[in-house]
C-alpha cells in the first residue's frame, strides 16, 4: 500500500490496525513490519529514538513492503514535523493537542504553501511520497492526540479543523486528564471510557478517523468494534518483555 493509498484509506473511515515500535532496532521493526499491520508507528516522543533511529525505522517499515509509517513527534512544531516527514514519513501523531488552534498548527506544519508552511526539503521522501507539493499535500495524513482535559473539553472543535485527517486518543494521559492516580486507575473507569466514548462519536460526526492505543490485538478489536476507524496495538519493549516472562515461568514450571 503507497502513501496515497493509505491515507484515502485512512480518511474514508476504513479500518487499519497499526504495530507501535519504541526501541532503536531496524532490524526487529523490519520483522515487525512484514508481519501484515496496515502500519507501524514509530513513537519520537516516549520512544529510545534519536532522528537517526528514526530514519533507520522507516527504512525498515518500507523494506516490509507491507505496511504504512508513521511517526508520533516530538511535539506539535513544524520543524520536528517537518523533518520526520522529509525522512519519508507517511503521516504523522500529533501529542497534546489542546486546541482548535494548536491541529491548524499542525496541519499547517504539514502542507506545503499555499495550504501550509511546510518547508520543502523532501531529502527521502521525493522517492515514495510526493515529490510534487500537492502530492506531497494528499498523501500526508496529520493526526492529533487527545489526551488533555483541554483536549477533551474542545474535542468538537479539534475534530472540525479543516485538513485534519483524525484523532487518536492517548489512554494513558487521558486516564490522567480525567482525574486517575495513575495511567492505570481503575477508580475511573466510568468516566474514562464515557471520554473515550466521547471522542470517537465526535469524530464520528465531523467525518474523521478516529484512533487509539490499545494494549492487545482484543481491546483493539473491541475499540474498533465501538467505532474506532484505526487502533495500534501495544509496543515492541512491552511484548519482549511479555514474551520473556512467559518463556522463564514456563522453563520454571509456574503457572
């Protein structure tokens, strides 16, 4: 799937199941990437990325074949978007998005003018997306996180900022932003899941993708099941982790 392909996919609703990487191994993240997930999200804010790890991860994204890349930024700044999207980024995650204004900010970090204040310097990316500005334009998707108490206060008004492809929802900062202890909490469930709840008919309404983190391939599937367009399911640190546990307490004869 090319560039274009998966963001007229994306923007018309269809469904996509996404593969977060934070570790600094191409070589793991070009295994990941064959393994059929419509994309893989590199992650530049939390992740053990620097630009170099990231440039290697789309490298390895795109020698998959299969899958789109996307990266989560830094932070909501033209220069951070602009140079992952020249390293041949396909779209990208936009975090603490609080306002209507903050995703016009991030539209406009990715188009090139008139429609945005994109510099043009598209050093990998002129070899799959692009490299005409208004190709470039099209095939780009921007995406902003809700995560915030703003962000959920003026969800209607984000999700209405012309150019903005979709949302994707945080769910350990929003448990946060709704008054959990914890990214964990359990004490608000009720009020973290009418949040989510929230986002995705909003979304829904403004016609938008709508996305999520999830922790497995089964909340994934029950959040696009409750209206989510698109989901990522849980990291590469976390499932090495997982894996390992699960492999010594067998060798150990521990249930």
């Amino acid at each position: 799937m090319n560039a274009l392909e998966f963001a007229r996919r994306v923007r018309s609703r269809q469904q996509a199941i996404g593969y977060w990487v934070v570790l600094d191994d191409p070589i793991a993240t070009e295994r990941l990437a064959r393994l059929g997930y419509d994309y893989v999200a590199v992650d530049a804010q939390h992740g053990l990325l620097g630009y170099t790890g990231i440039r290697n991860a789309m490298l390895a994204i795109d020698a998959g074949a299969t899958s789109a890349a996307v990266v989560r930024v830094e932070q909501n700044d033209p220069f951070a978007i602009g140079r992952v999207l020249d390293a041949g980024a396909t779209g990208v995650i936009v975090p603490l998005v609080d306002t209507a204004e903050d995703a016009a900010a991030a539209v406009r970090a990715t188009r090139y003018p008139p429609e945005g204040r994109r510099s043009y310097g598209p050093m990998r990316s002129q070899l799959r997306v692009g490299p005409n500005p208004a190709e470039a334009n099209e095939s780009v998707l921007v995406l902003a996180m809700i995560e915030t108490p703003e962000g959920l206060a003026n969800v209607a008004e984000i999700c209405a900022t012309p150019g903005l492809d979709g949302v994707y929802v945080g769910p350990s900062d929003l448990r946060l932003a709704v008054g959990g202890a914890t990214s964990t909490d359990p004490a608000v469930d009720d009020v973290f899941e009418a949040a989510v709840q929230k986002i995705a008919e909003t979304a829904a309404e403004a016609g938008i993708a709508a996305g999520i983190h999830t922790p497995s391939g089964e909340v994934a599937q029950r959040r696009l099941a409750q209206g989510y367009t698109y989901a990522t399911v849980a990291c590469d640190l976390v499932h090495l982790e997982q894996a390992a546990k699960a492999h010594l307490s067998a060798a150990r004869g521990e249930r």
